[in-house]
C-alpha cells in the first residue's frame, strides 16, 4: 500500500469526519479525497508527470494540503515554499526567482460557495 491510498481510504472509510480545520473553514476526509483527485488531474492536465517535482507558494491552509495529497497521487515528489517567511531582497532579485514556473494557484480550487 502507498501513502496515497491512505487518503481514498480515510475517503471511504470516514467520509463525514473532519480531516482538518483551517479558521472557520474544514474539510472532511471524502472532501480531501475528491479535491486532491481534482488537483492532480488538473497538475497533470498542465503537464505535470510523475516524478517531477511540484513547488506550492502559498499561506499555511487546506489548500497546500490539497496539493499535498494530490502530488502524492500523481507521484510527484513535492516542495513547500511558506509564505510567512520574508524574502531577502537579494534572493527576490535572483534568477531562480525570476525563472517562470508552472504551477496550479490554490485559490483556483477554492469552495464555488
């Protein structure tokens, strides 16, 4: 068993059960599942294949979990850049920062409430 089926499983088996909370926000584990699922299909969609490494900036939320999960269904080793950290302004400056990369904004996947 991979660590992705762990997630189809908690899907299965705990549907109703709150798999994180995030503010006034939560998600159960069904909905973790299905979003993750969306994500992947939507990374690989972009390209993505497995064993490409997946790069999220984003704030600490449900959504980097999201992504988490989803890189772990497609197979694509992942890297977290958390936002609250500032930057020096050497590194904004740097080629790697202005580099474009592909990627998939967490907000995309927002709730359509």
């Amino acid at each position: 068993m991979f660590a992705r089926d762990l997630v189809k499983r908690c899907g299965n088996n705990f549907p109703t059960k709150i798999a994180y909370y995030c503010g006034e926000r939560s998600r159960t584990w069904r909905e973790m599942d299905q979003r993750s699922d969306r994500f992947g299909v939507a990374l690989q969609q972009l390209g993505h294949r497995p064993g490409q490494t997946e790069a999220i900036l984003a704030p600490e939320g449900i959504e980097v979990y999201e992504h988490f999960f989803a890189c772990m269904k497609i197979a694509a080793p992942r890297v977290s850049v958390d936002t609250g950290y500032i930057w020096p302004d050497e590194l904004q400056s740097s080629r790697c920062m202005q580099r474009p990369a592909p990627w998939a904004p967490p907000h995309s996947l927002k709730d359509e409430k």
